[in-house]
C-alpha cells in the first residue's frame, strides 16, 4: 500500500473539524462539513479519479494485523463523543440564526452518519473492546441495534426477499426507508430473541437482552444530558434534545441510503427451499473512486466487504466484474432522493450488468 493511501485515511479528521470551526465562524459557513462531503469530495473524485489497484498477496497478512488502521476508528469514536457533548453545550448556551441551525445540524449529521461507518467496521472486529466503541459509537444517533441486524441479519440475507436492507430495482428510496428502518428493527428484536431462546435465557432481562439495553441506552444518555444542561442553564435545554434526535434521524437515514445504494436490485439464486447461493462479489455495487473511498475507509469496496466479511477495511479488494456505481456515495446518496433521476441513471446501468453477466431480471 502505498504510503499517500496509508495517510489518506486520516482525511476523515476534516469533517469534525469543520464542524467546529464552521460552528465558531458562523451564519454559512455552519455548513462547512455538509457542503464539504457533498460538494467538494465528489468534485475531488471526479478530478483525482478512481484507484483500481489491489493490495499484493504478499502485503495482506501484516496490512491486517497494522494497529495503524484500527487505531484510526478507535480515535474517531471518541471525537465522535465529544463532539455530541460539545454540541449539546454550545446549541444551550450559543444563540443560532435559522440558518444556522439548520447548517450545523446538517454538519453534525455529515459527522455522524460517519462514524455510523466507523461503527460498522469496528462491529466486524473480534476483540470486546472495539465491539463496544462500535456500541458506543452507534449510541449517540440512536441505531444501536444495527449492530445486531447488521451483523446477524443483513450479512446471512443479503440481497434475498428476507433482507430488509436490501432495495428492489424500482423502489425508491422512500419506500426502502420505512423496509429497513422499521424491517431492520423488528429483525434486531427477533434475532436477539431466538439467541436468548437457544441459550435458555430470559428475554425480558437487562443483563442478557441487548435489544432492551440498545433501547434504553440513548434515551438514558439524551436525558442525562439534557439534564444536566438545564440545571447548569437553569432553564430547561429544548434546543440539546431537538438537535440530539433531529441529527440521529439524519444520520441513520444517510446510512439507508447507503444501504438503499449497495444493493439495488441485486439478488442470488435460490439453490433449494430454504438456501440461496452463497454471497459473492457480485451481490454488492462498487465504487473505487479514490478520494470518497478514503474518507469511508473503503466502504464503497462494498462487494469485497460481503464476499470477505472479516477483512479488515485496509485490505478491501476491487472487483471488476462486480455492478460498478458510476459516482462515489456522496453523489448516488443525493441522487437516491430524486427517483426519477436515480431510476433514469441505475436501471439502465442495473439491465445492462445484468445482460453482461447473463443474469436474468427477476
């Protein structure tokens, strides 16, 4: 790997950056982040280009094992944290235009949709520490069931019927919202159910039951907060509350249209009643543009990351003969929230894969 990707990773610092300074110089520039994300990486994509280039055989076992990497996300999480407390200060002690307020929300949320993806990729790890700063992490936008969904669920059911998280070529981004949103916390619930069910445990428990803990933690968190700025204030802090759930909201939607984007109209075969044909390469959309690529640590080498679960972000592989998106995330996420556009641009693309492969429409 060469020594500019290797940097390249620490680029996410930026968006946090901006957030604060964006905050402290005010009116327009509180949208710093939001507009930095989606404005000027996609430009930087166009311009820089896309990065087809594998890591060698021969790099891939010390690569993996490089703290390097990981320590990136653990850093990452707590910035994440302080940046919430920060920003629950400063929305109770600071007055905001408007404009303002709508501004930094959409930083904050650029932030933390973010370290929603520093989440996944922690989620994936072995060890019970980067687990729980996965946890964490999902904690502050109120998705902590992800964990178990994604994990357990979208991983086993990808691009099936059974998948929440998985779009149907001609849905839009609207519809899928309400699937995986509302699908992908019901299959939380289930799944947490019938492994508390094989284990003889009790469902209705906060020691064993983790759904019970995902609910209750960021409602414990968001209240505590708020109290403790309303008595230093002396007056109840609305303006923390508003931000915390408005910025969550924005966050895990952000992270579904990803999930609306990765899998469009992808589906496996089924081999017999029950089973489907294992996950390959070609059940996923990728996209190397370089410079997204580098702020979502590789997330859009998406068809690698379903293929190979365990890899670690750093050794994520491209794919030719995977779907390839036509732009980075940043451009397919805005373009995800004008259907006509998207079908008009991915249908096409979707068909003339699908041709390509000689896989039929379903």
């Amino acid at each position: 790997m060469s020594i500019f990707k290797k940097i390249g990773f620490l680029a996410y610092f930026i968006i946090p950056t901006l957030v604060i300074v964006g905050f402290y110089m005010g009116g327009w520039a509180t949208f710093s982040a939001f507009l930095f994300a989606y404005g000027f990486v996609p430009l930087l994509d166009e311009l820089v280009g896309r990065d087809s280039e594998n890591v060698q055989e021969s790099e891939i076992e010390a690569l993996s094992k490089e703290c390097y990497f990981e320590n990136i996300l653990h850093v990452l999480v707590y910035f994440q944290l302080g940046i919430i407390l920060w920003a629950g200060y400063v929305v109770t002690f600071y007055s905001l235009s408007a404009w303002e307020w709508v501004g930094f929300t959409l930083s904050l949320m650029t932030n933390s949709s973010g370290m929603i993806n520093v989440a996944h990729e922690l989620g994936h790890k072995k060890t019970a520490f980067a687990r729980f700063q996965s946890k964490l992490a999902l904690l502050t936008v109120c998705y902590m069931h992800f964990y178990i969904e994604h994990n357990r669920g979208h991983h086993v059911r990808v691009a099936t019927p059974e998948d929440p998280a998985t779009s149907r070529k001609g849905q839009t981004f609207y519809a899928f919202w309400w699937q995986s949103v509302i699908g992908g916390f019901l299959s939380a619930w289930h799944l947490e159910k019938s492994r508390l069910q094989k284990r003889n445990l009790p469902f209705w428990s906060l020691k064993h039951n983790e759904m019970l803990r995902f609910i209750l933690f960021p409602l414990l968190f968001v209240s505590l907060t708020t109290l403790i700025f309303s008595l230093w204030r002396e007056s109840f802090a609305w303006e923390w509350l508003v931000l915390f759930f408005v910025q969550s909201l924005l966050a895990f939607s952000s992270l579904e249209a990803v999930n609306y984007i990765e899998h469009y109209g992808m589906v496996r075969k089924k081999i017999s009643e029950n089973r489907y044909e294992r996950v390959n390469p070609l059940h996923s959309w990728n996209s190397n543009h370089l410079v997204s690529n580098l702020f979502l640590f590789q997330l859009q080498r998406h068809s690698d990351h379903h293929a190979y679960a365990s890899h670690p972000y750093q050794i994520l592989r491209h794919w030719e003969e995977s779907p390839q998106l036509p732009f980075g995330y940043p451009v397919m996420i805005l373009m995800s929230l004008v259907p006509p556009l998207w079908f008009r641009v991915m249908d096409k693309r979707l068909e003339q894969w699908q041709a390509k492969q000689n896989i039929s429409t379903p």
